[in-house]
C-alpha cells in the first residue's frame, strides 16, 4: 500500500505542470517574503540581514521537512516585540542562545507527540485570526507605500492613518512612491480580467515587474530594498553566551519564544489546511520541523522562525502544489540576498508593500460574513472578537481570546436544559428537568423553581437529565432546604440529590 503511494506522490512532483506551478508560485513568495524578513529584522532591532538567514532557512531547511506541504516559514511579526525586548536586555549575541533553546524545546514537544493537541481549534477562530492578521497588515503597509514608517503596534498605526493621508498629500516623494505602491495593487486588482495568456505570468510578479519599468522610466524618487552581505552577521554563539540561560528573565524568554511560535505554526497551518485541498497537516512533524528550523536558525545567530501565514497564504493563491515552492524560494532568498544584492536594489518597497496590501485584503472573510450572520452569529462574533483583539494586541493573545470565546459559545450551545411543570388542579405539582444541567442555566432553573407555590406539595424529576454539575446540585440542594422549611410539605427529590 505505501510504495504505490510513494510513487504516485513521486509522480506528482516530477510532473511538468506541478513543476511549473511551483516555480511560479515560489518566485511570488519570494517577493513576499523580503519585504517581511527585513521589516521583521529591523523592527527587533538587528540588522536586516538576520532576518533573511531566517527566511532562509524557513526555506531550505523547514520547507525540505514532512508536516505542512505548502506552509511557508520564515521571520514573524509576532515575535517582533519579544525578540526586541530579549536584544534590549541580552544583547544579539545572545540571542542565538535564546533561538537555539526554543527550538530545542520544539522538538522535543513534537516527539512527545504535543502538536496534535493544536487541532482542536474552531473555524471561526481561525478564519478570525486570518482577520486580524490582514488588518494588521493592511495598517502597517500602508504607511511603506506612501514611503513612511508605521507608528508601531496595530491601534497606533490604525491611529496614524489620518496623519498619513494628510503627509503623503502635501509631499511629492510621498505621492511618487503612493503612487507606486497604488498602481500595484490596481495590476493585481485587474489582473484576473485579462486574457487567459496574459495571466500566465503570476500577478504578483507581473506587478512588480511592471512598478520596476515604472520607477526605472520615470526616475521615480522612491525607496528600494537595501541589502548587504550576508556573511558578517552571521555568527555562531560563543560558551560565554550561554549564560543568558543561567537567569530567570532568559528562561521565561525561551518559554515565550516557544509558546507563542509553536502556536502561531500549528494556527497558522489550521488556517492553510484551509485554503487548499492538499493533503492536510501532520501537526507533530509540522512542530518538529519549526523546531529544527528554529535550532539552525540559534547556531546561526538569526531571528527566531515561525509558520507565516502571509507567505503561506500567497503560496497556495500563486498556485503551488508541492513543497517545492517554499524550497526554491528560500533558494531565491539565498541565490539574490548573497550572491546578486543588486538584483534586490532595483525593487521599490512600495510595490513590495502593495503586494502585502493587496494579500492581507485576500485574508478578509468579506463574501462569508453575510450569509455565516444569518445561519450562526454567534460565530460571527467569535470571528469579530478574534481579528479586533489581533489588531489591538498580537496574534498570540487574540487566538487565545477567540478559543475562550469559541469554548464559552460551545458550553453555553451544549448546556441547553428543558423544565416542564405538570401544575395538576390537586395533588403534587411535578417538575421534570431534562437536558444538560450546568451552571450557565442555574439562573432559568431557579427562577422557575423558586416561582413555585409553597402551599402544595412539589416532585422534583431528574431522571432525564445527561448531565447535573456540582453548582446545579448544590443549588438545587439549597433550594428544597429553603422550601423545606416554610412550605406545607418536604420536596420530594430523587437520591440523585
């Protein structure tokens, strides 16, 4: 069974078409991916470089290994503040130290079997965190394509937009490189309305091809991607950085590098898994690759590495089918970063960021929000809630925040509890409570009990109840003790209580 299945796969990457496909698809990436690991780099506050030997090996390393087929890896925003804080307090050469520990631990959570605990996550949270992490982006790259830094996290850049607008306005440079990065994402736009020849060529490619000619013809003074060797910043730690993990603050570091990259890969291909029909994630290899991504990326010095849903998301749109996309484009990462910088210097920044404009609108469940209101709202709120606490603190923390939410929706929906009261003319008034009885419905329980007459005597029938928790039973306990002692007759409850 399996060496018929080995072929098959065999067969389906040597096909022409595929190999096609993922050519295109990594080239797309790639131009994805620079402006991400220098943005990331710059914002940790180390050189940009590092940021490159991360996507680097994301590429050439992670993307070689089993898990998730079309999930690419490389530097990720949401680690930016820790990694800013952890060269702050530590200094960069420490941290490889750092990086080399957290992935470490990562491989030994993925042996252990952890990151299929990570499928056990609801839809609506992770198209919210595709939301949010669209939004986000959306803010943030706004501000390269006018050619201005954003402010920072996502309420201070989503602040800043108004001051945007009125500075790209009234400054030439600002309109040049606006009008760059806008004409970008007008090609990528209109580009599925051409021919079918035409779009042959990836639109993200033909774009940015097309903002090059643009900026070359018309001497547009805009920004361009500046990078240097890659060699004299790489750097192996020293015995003596090892230190770091001698103290309480670089332990809690790891802890955080580890959690918050774990989560981000496993999240991050919940949501790829969800934009294909490829084969889907094996969570535990997925955890062990981003773990030996992340110990190369210690013994290297560079940024710590996480599953990018941006790349990813901009891998299976481009078409790929094969892990052969993220390879070659941690290849052309290498083959342009090292060998051929001056390839990168011709690139504006704001069509770069108008390709990341242009991926974080794709993100936005806009066509499913309408008809999901109408069948489930209640997952529309988990949605909403999800993407708003994204954008107004990270990526970590608004997941956690939508699977709370998604748990308390899902206790609320399985708690549901039926009271039927038999008022007869004489006798006993007979109360039979059936369903889930938990302590979200203990204010309709005793509302409806305590409601009842004290003059007549009262059954109270449990039989057909799944599930009675202890707050029910103490407050139904608590409830017959205090209609016991002023009614005319004791409640007659079943041993159940």
């Amino acid at each position: 069974m399996r060496t018929p299945m080995l072929r098959s796969l065999r067969k389906t990457a040597l096909d022409p078409s595929t190999l096609r496909a993922d050519f295109a698809a990594s080239l797309v990436v790639f131009l994805v991916a620079v402006p991400l690991c220098v943005g990331v780099a710059v914002a940790s506050g180390v050189p940009a470089e590092l940021g490159l030997v991360t996507g680097i090996v994301g590429g050439l390393l992670t993307g070689l290994m089993p898990g998730s087929s079309l999930q690419v890896s490389g530097p990720a925003a949401g680690l930016t503040v820790l990694v800013y804080e952890a060269v702050t307090e530590f200094g960069v050469a420490a941290l490889g130290v750092l990086v080399l520990a957290s992935g470490l631990l990562q491989l030994l959570m993925g042996l252990l079997g952890l990151g299929r605990l990570f499928r056990a996550i609801s839809v609506s949270v992770v198209q919210g965190m595709l939301a949010g992490i669209g939004l986000v982006l959306i803010a943030g790259q706004l501000y390269a394509l006018a050619g201005a830094r954003a402010p920072g996290n996502g309420p201070a850049n989503l602040a800043g937009l108004p001051g945007l607008a009125a500075d790209t306005f009234s400054s030439s440079t600002a309109l040049a490189s606006f009008a760059v990065g806008g004409g970008t994402v007008a090609v990528l736009v209109l580009w599925k309305h051409l021919p079918a020849k035409v779009r042959v060529l990836p639109a993200p490619l033909a774009a940015v091809a097309l903002a090059v000619l643009a900026t070359a013809a018309f001497g547009l003074p805009v920004a361009k991607v500046e990078v240097n060797g890659l060699l004299d910043v790489v750097h192996t730690p020293g015995a003596s950085s090892f230190e770091v993990l001698t103290g309480l603050g670089g332990i809690t570091t790891v802890l955080a590098f580890t959690l918050i990259a774990s989560a981000e890969s496993l999240f991050s291909a919940a949501a790829v898994d969800r934009l294909h029909s490829g084969p889907r994630t094996d969570y535990d290899r997925e955890l062990i690759a981003q773990g030996a991504g992340n110990t190369v990326c210690g013994l290297l010095g560079a940024l710590p590495m996480t599953a990018v849903i941006v790349r990813s998301a901009a891998n299976v749109h481009a078409g790929a089918r094969t892990k052969a996309s993220r390879v070659l484009h941690g290849g052309w990462l290498l083959l342009f970063a090292a060998l051929l910088p001056a390839a990168l210097g011709v690139i504006p920044l704001p069509a770069l960021a108008g390709v990341l404009v242009h991926a974080g609108f794709k993100l936005l469940p806009l066509g499913s929000l309408v008809p999901l209101w109408r069948t489930h709202r209640g997952e529309v709120l988990v949605l909403t809630a999800t993407a708003v606490a994204i954008v107004a603190t990270n990526m970590f923390e608004g997941v956690l925040l939508g699977l709370l939410l998604a748990v308390l929706k899902t206790a609320w929906e399985t708690s549901s509890v039926h009271l039927e009261v038999d008022d007869r003319a004489t006798g006993a008034i007979r109360v039979t409570v059936s369903g889930n009885a938990t302590f979200l419905r203990l204010p309709r329980i005793l509302d409806t009990l305590e409601s009842l007459p004290r003059d007549r005597p009262i059954e109270l029938d449990l039989d057909a109840l799944r599930h009675l928790d202890h707050a029910c039973r103490t407050a139904l306990q608590d409830w017959a003790g205090r209609h016991n002692a002023h009614g005319v007759d004791p409640v007659r409850v079943p041993a159940l209580l």
